[in-house]
C-alpha cells in the first residue's frame, strides 16, 4: 500500500517561459525575476525557490 507522504519531493523548476527581457523596474517580463533572482536561481535552496514560485512571483505578476 502506497503512502503519499512518503514520496520524493520533486526539484522545483525555472519559472522562465523563454520571454528574457527586463522591464523599467528591473523585473523580467516573462517570469517576474530579477536580474539578480535569475543568476541566483540554481543556487537556491529549495525552500526559498518554493517561496518565490508561490509567495514571491504571483504577487509580482497581480502588481
């Protein structure tokens, strides 16, 4: 019998959908990042990538 809560967590993946320019503020215009968010992504820890992806980047594209 299978137990959800034990499954693997799965790596969370890059919120860029390919559209790479910076708009006047200096967020990306296809995901919402930073120039500096970007760099940084792949060194993230889990954790704070999860808190961009829910917390941090819907409230930037509601803006």
């Amino acid at each position: 019998m299978s137990n959800d809560s034990q499954l693997p967590l799965q790596a969370i993946l890059s919120p860029c959908v390919g559209i790479c320019r910076l708009d006047p503020h200096g967020y990306c215009l296809g995901c919402y990042r930073t120039g500096d968010e970007i760099a940084r992504w792949r060194s993230m820890s889990e954790t704070e990538r999860s808190h961009f992806m829910d917390v941090v980047l819907p409230a930037r594209e509601s803006a």
